[in-house]
C-alpha cells in the first residue's frame, strides 16, 4: 500500500529547499560581483601594458 507522509516531514524538506535555493542564491550573486571585479582590474593591467 501506498505510504502518506506526515505534514511534518513534507514541511522539513521544503524548509531544507528553500534553504537550500536561498544559499545558492547567494553564492552566485557573491560568484558574479567577484567576476565583475576581476574583469574591471583585468582591464586595468591591459591599459597599462598597452601605455608602455
């Protein structure tokens, strides 16, 4: 027979989802401002070695 899960339980995994889906969130928005940064003092080194 087919077993039914408690409230609880299906309440448990979603919270662990969306916490989940907040972390990862946060990570690539941590990920992208990091490649910004690197991109902008890239551009900075080439200007240089270009001016010399």
């Amino acid at each position: 027979m087919i077993e039914q899960y408690s409230i609880e339980m299906i309440l448990s995994y979603a919270v662990l989802g969306v916490g989940a889906l907040i972390i990862f969130g946060v990570l690539s928005l941590f990920k992208d401002s990091i490649e910004k940064k690197q991109k902008k003092i890239s551009r900075k080194v080439k200007k240089k070695i270009l001016k010399k």
